[in-house]
C-alpha cells in the first residue's frame, strides 16, 4: 500500500482524524483541541482513505505540561516551554503492516525533528502505551493519577535523541518484525509439513 502524508486544515478532516484517533486509541480528542495544535498530520491510502495520523504541537499552553498536577508546576521544564515540542495523538489503523506502521512512526518523530525544539515531549493515558513510550523517551516526566486522569505518563527527551528513536522504529518494524514473522512462518511450514509425515 502506498501511504501519502497530508497536514489537515479543513473543519470535515479534523472531525474525521478525531473519530479515527478515538476508534483506534479509545481516547477521546474533539475537533477544536486539534486545532490548537501546531501541525495535525494524516496518512491516506491509495484509495484516498484516512488510515494513521499524528500531532505535534508546540502552541502555548503545551498541553502534557497542562496535564501535570499542580505539585509539578515548579519543575525546570516549565522555564523551557518556547522549547518544547509535543508530539501525540498518534493512531494507526490495524490494516498496515509492520512496514507501514513503522513509516508512520519514523514520519511523526521526523516532524518533531524538523520543528527544532530542545525537547520531544510524549505522553500516555494507557499503562501498555506508557510501557512502549519508555524504550524510546529517555526521561519519566511523571506517571502517576491526576485530577483529570486515572493514570498519565508523561515522557520526554533531548532532540537529537529523536534520532535515536527513528533507529529503534527502523529496527523494530522494518528490520526484527519482518525476520521474526518470516521465522514464524517457516516454523509453521515444517510443523505442517512434519504433521504430514
């Protein structure tokens, strides 16, 4: 499948990412709250369907930092805020491929990239996510309950770790994924075939 990027503008194609994002995530984003963020991007297949998207932000109030409960309102990062990038509401519809996927993911980090902020900032509403999230932010900003959550974990890192993160999504979906599948596959192919003797 060939996957074109788009940043989105109109009113219908903010509505539509909103209801993808909450159908994949199960976390709810309403129209208005995308417009507020700097750049809202979406994936579209070859038949011109809305299939993944992501959102970067670094509008003012950021909002992981919004999130925080009011005991973090002191941390040093609030002294860096015109320095931050946000990157989130990342969704990808189960028909891609490991390949796809991983496109997907390299593209959002690259985004946050090009924005040339100090820090990438993520963050995550689910504890399996939050769990995914460690391996590529460097930093535990919080993980915890807040006010307005049950549970928030927010992330963050250097820039040029970014680049680091693009390595581990190459060698996760375009480099083990591809060879551990293809290991699975023999395997069932000589279980079959040994079932048959």
């Amino acid at each position: 499948m060939k996957l074109r990027l788009r940043t989105l503008s109109t009113d219908h194609e903010m509505f539509e990412f909103a209801q993808r994002y909450q159908a994949v995530s199960g976390n709810c984003i309403t129209p208005e709250e995308l417009t507020r963020r700097t750049h809202v991007d979406a994936f579209f297949d070859s038949n011109g369907k809305m299939c993944a998207g992501f959102t970067t932000n670094s509008e003012q109030p950021l909002i992981y930092l919004s999130d925080l409960p009011e005991e973090m309102s002191h941390h040093a990062l609030y002294d860096s805020v015109s320095d931050i990038v946000e990157g989130g509401s990342i969704w990808v519809d189960s028909a891609l491929n490991d390949f796809e996927r991983g496109y997907v993911f390299i593209r959002a980090s690259w985004r946050a990239f090009t924005m040339k902020k100090r820090i990438f900032m993520g963050g995550a509403r689910n504890p399996k996510v939050a769990k995914r999230q460690k391996f590529i932010f460097r930093k535990v900003l919080f993980e915890g309950k807040t006010d307005r959550f049950e549970y928030l974990c927010i992330l963050y890192c250097g820039r040029k770790y970014i680049l680091v993160q693009i390595g581990l999504f190459i060698l996760r979906y375009w480099i083990s994924q591809p060879i551990n599948n293809w290991l699975s596959s023999l395997r069932n192919a000589t279980t079959a075939l040994i079932s048959r003797l």
